[in-house]
C-alpha cells in the first residue's frame, strides 16, 4: 500500500519555499537527502544577502552567539538566533526568525519559518513546520536503538495502518503550530498534524501497543 503523506498539508508554505520542488516528496525522502538538498539550495542563494563560509551559510541578519557550532552543509535564513551550546550538523535547512536555544542539537532537518526550539533540544532526521514550538527537555528521537530491526514505521492518520518508511533513521514531520511540551519524547516515525499538542513528558509512540 502506498504511503498517503502530503508534506503540503503539514506545512502550509512548502510550496512557496526553496524546498518547492521537493514538495511531493514523503517526509524520510526529504530528510534523507538533506545534505544534497542544502547543498543544491547553497548554490542558489541571493548574492550578498549570506555570508558564506564554506558550505555554511548564515543571512545577515542573524544572530549566532560564540560558542555555537554550525557544521554544513547549513542555511540560517533572516532574523534566525542560535545560542552559544547550541550544534547544528548534517544538512540542515533553517527558514526565518527561528530560534536554536543553547544545548539544542539539529540534524539532517529542515524546520520552517517561526520555529522555536527552546533549550536542550535534540531533533533528528525531521520536517518541522512553521510556528512550532518545543519546550525545554523535549526531543524527536530519529532511530529505533531498542530493538533489532531497526526499521521506521509510520501510521498516517489516527487508526490507519503501520507502513514501512524503508529507512532506519526519521524522526517526525510535524505540522505548522505543533506544541511540544517539556520533556515530552517523539519516537521516531511520527507524523503530527498541523496544531497539535502534545503535553509535557508524554511519550508520543505512534506504533504503540505493538507493532503490526
């Protein structure tokens, strides 16, 4: 059965992003690629509008404090903050006014304009929407370290099926204005519609009470 994921429905303004042309994709299929995917987007950037180190790029009018440690292939849109402690690798795609607070660890993610991970954050492997917010402590496991098939499984939509993403590392897709309470853990393969909320230290664990 094929998956019926529309990354469109999650994240109202993919299709007037730079990641357009990967709008049609399934959630894994982006973040798989995510390394490529900046690297392609890198080349494309306004002139003069980024400072550009290598296969980082950081818009001018963002704030990064010392201490910080940004690894490419990044891009840091307008008005972005990332704390000192915070550490970003492994391709990432950062759209405007987002907020990386210090410990926050990002990986092979694109997370859209608006998005706010607080402070001791891990997110991996992820589509995270405009507007979401992430409360100290919370993290979007990206690998089923618990058992040995480590394969992802995903559910789309309350009561539907398990399906296999064919991958072994992703993390979430999570709709534009998503909460996440403190402390609350996503395991992986979580695909969470636009204004959810999920409370503080809740599992979220989409392939419990077992697996299909």
């Amino acid at each position: 059965m094929p998956h019926a994921i529309d990354l469109r429905a999650h994240v109202a303004g993919i299709s007037s992003s730079p990641l357009a042309p990967w709008a049609a994709s399934l959630p894994w299929e982006l973040t798989s690629q995510a390394p490529e995917i900046v690297r392609e987007l890198l080349a494309a950037l306004p002139p003069g509008e980024y400072a550009i180190d290598g296969e980082v790029a950081i818009h001018r009018s963002a704030r990064v404090e010392p201490g910080a440690v940004l690894k490419g292939p990044l891009i840091l849109g307008p008005g972005c903050f990332v704390a000192a402690g915070a550490y970003l690798r492994s391709g990432n795609w950062v759209d405007a006014r987002c907020s990386i607070g210090p410990g926050v660890e990002l990986k092979s993610s694109f997370v859209f304009a608006g998005t706010a991970l607080a402070h001791f954050n891990f997110v991996g492997d992820s589509v995270l929407g405009a507007g979401v917010n992430m409360e100290a402590g919370s993290i979007v496991c990206n690998h089923r370290n618990e058992r040995a098939d480590k394969r992802i499984f995903v559910r789309s939509g309350e009561g539907g099926a398990l399906q296999s993403a064919s991958c072994e590392k992703f993390g979430a897709l999570m709709g534009d204005g998503v909460r996440i309470g403190a402390n609350a853990v996503i395991a992986p393969g979580a695909l969470l519609a636009p204004g959810r909320v999920v409370g503080r230290t809740a599992l979220l664990d989409q392939e419990l009470p077992g697996r299909e």
